[in-house]
C-alpha cells in the first residue's frame, strides 16, 4: 500500500533534516583536517630546531660515547596506535588494526600497546592484543598536547633508561588529496650507533662549531624528549586530520544517498499527489453525469 500524502511529506522534512546534519558535519570535518594540517606544518621549525641540538651532542667529540652500547638482550617494544573514539569514520579503524597485525611479526615477541581511541581499543582486543593503556583522542588542536605528555609519562620506564627500548607509532596519514589516508608504521626508538653516525655526519649550517652547555646525557636526554614529543605529537596530528578526511568521505557519501532519496520521495510525493487530484476530479465528474 502506498504511503499517504503526509507520511511522504514527514519523510521529505526528515531527510531535509538530516541532510542539514550531513552538511554541518562535513563543514567541521574539513575545517578540522585544515587545522590539524596547520599544526603539523608550525611544528616542522622547531623540529628542525631539535634535530639541530642533535646534531650538536652528536658532534661533540670529546663528551665521548652518549649512549649506552646496544645489548644483545631483546628489549620490550612499546607500540602507540592511533585510532578514533566516534563513528562515521568508515573502515578508518579496522584497516589500521589490520595492518598492524601484518607487521607486528616484524616488532617482536615482547610488546607493550598503547591506544589513543575507544574504538580501536576495541579492535586490538578483539586481536588478543593486551592494552598496556588508553586515552581518548583530542576533541580540539589545544589538547594534543594533554595527550602528547600523558603518553611520554606511560611510556617513560621504556624510553627514560638507556634508550634502546624500541617504540613504534602506528597510525593514518593523510594523503595529497583531500580525504585520502593510508596507515603508516613509524620508529621513534632505539637511537643506536647508525643514528649517531647519522646525525655526526650532517653539515653544521651555523658560521661556527657547535658546543653544548654542560652535561652532555643530561643535554641530549632533554632534547630525545622533544624529540619524541614532536614526532608523537605530529603523528597524532596526521591520524586526527586522517580521521576527519574519513568522515568526510563519509559524509560525502550519506549526502548523496539523501539526494537520492529526496528525488525518490519527490517523485513520488508529486505522483501521489497528481494521483489524489485525479481521483477528486473522477469523483467530480462521476458526479455531475449520474446527476443529468
């Protein structure tokens, strides 16, 4: 039977409504990923700022050896994944525990997760994975940083000794065109001797050699920890704009299907109604003939 008149007009406003949601959420969704963008690119100076400390304890010669000699003993790897807390987001958490699981072989037997997002926590646990700790993700750019000193302070006994404990970040990052991402496995830690090497190696770009003000552990352990705080927070950063890129894919597609379904309503309203009016005039014209 079909729907009568006022049914289909009730189902035309509340699809006009929730077609109004969709729009204001892919208007927050794009100005979000605009934000969380801009504050990766303002970190890119001070993260060059620190590697230049870097550069300059790994330079100064006569402190001898800054770091304690890697040890044959395999070291508990701690893995920070990023997911979400809320929905609409598409397949954005299940294809990063996928991947996760494909390079955990990779990480090793001994492993330490942490996760940012209630979601993905539910993901690594239906994956045996054991949950070290969970925060939530950060509603707003001001309160990554929150979650950035939460996540050095659980992580601390690993990274705090003698820096040889591997972590790893897992997360989106987005892609070059709008609302695309991939998932992504970085490594913070261990700094070992290639990295030393490494950074020895890079040319100075100031007019003259570098020192470093006393201690020189003291010194470069401060500067690991702005190391790690840049990278963790830039890597948060990437997974909350790769999150808002998904729901707005997301919500590009739910607005379509609200178009379409407006159209059918539509036609099917004006058909409905064009049915009624023809029905009346039957009525009338049946009457005005049994009437002669």
């Amino acid at each position: 039977m079909a729907d009568s008149l006022d049914a289909i007009r009730n189902r035309i406003e509340g699809a006009n409504d929730l077609q109004g949601v969709v729009r204001t959420m892919k208007a927050m969704s794009a100005s979000s990923i605009t934000q969380y963008e801009n504050a990766v690119l303002a970190l890119s100076s001070y993260y060059e700022t620190v590697q230049q400390g870097l550069t300059a304890c790994f330079k100064d010669l006569n402190s001898g050896p800054l770091l304690l000699p890697n040890s044959k003993a395999k070291k508990t790897a701690a893995v920070i994944v990023f997911g979400s807390d809320q929905g609409l987001v598409g397949q954005f958490n299940d294809t990063l525990a996928e991947y996760l699981n494909e390079h955990l072989g990779e990480i090793g037997p001994k492993l330490k997760v942490w996760v940012v997002g209630e979601r993905m926590k539910g993901q690594l646990e239906d994956a045996n994975l054991t949950i070290q700790g969970y925060f939530n993700v950060p509603s707003t750019v001001d309160s990554v940083t929150h979650l950035i000193g939460k996540l050095l302070i659980a992580t601390e006994h690993l990274w705090g000794i003698d820096l040889q404990s591997p972590i790893y970040l897992c997360h989106h990052k987005p892609g070059r065109q709008m609302g695309q991402y991939a998932p992504a496995m970085r490594t913070l830690l261990p700094i070992d001797s290639a990295w030393q090497k490494n950074l020895q190696s890079q040319v100075w770009k100031g007019p003259s050699l570098p020192q470093t003000l006393g201690t020189n552990a003291l010194t470069l352990r401060a500067l690991i920890r702005e190391y790690l705080f840049v990278s963790i927070y830039q890597s948060s950063a990437e997974s909350l704009a790769s999150e808002n890129a998904s729901r707005l894919m997301s919500m590009q597609r739910a607005e379509k299907n609200i178009e379409e379904m407006l159209a059918d309503l539509q036609r099917a309203y004006h058909q409905q109604r064009q049915e009624s009016i023809d029905a009346e005039l039957f009525d009338v014209l049946a009457g005005y003939t049994s009437g002669k």
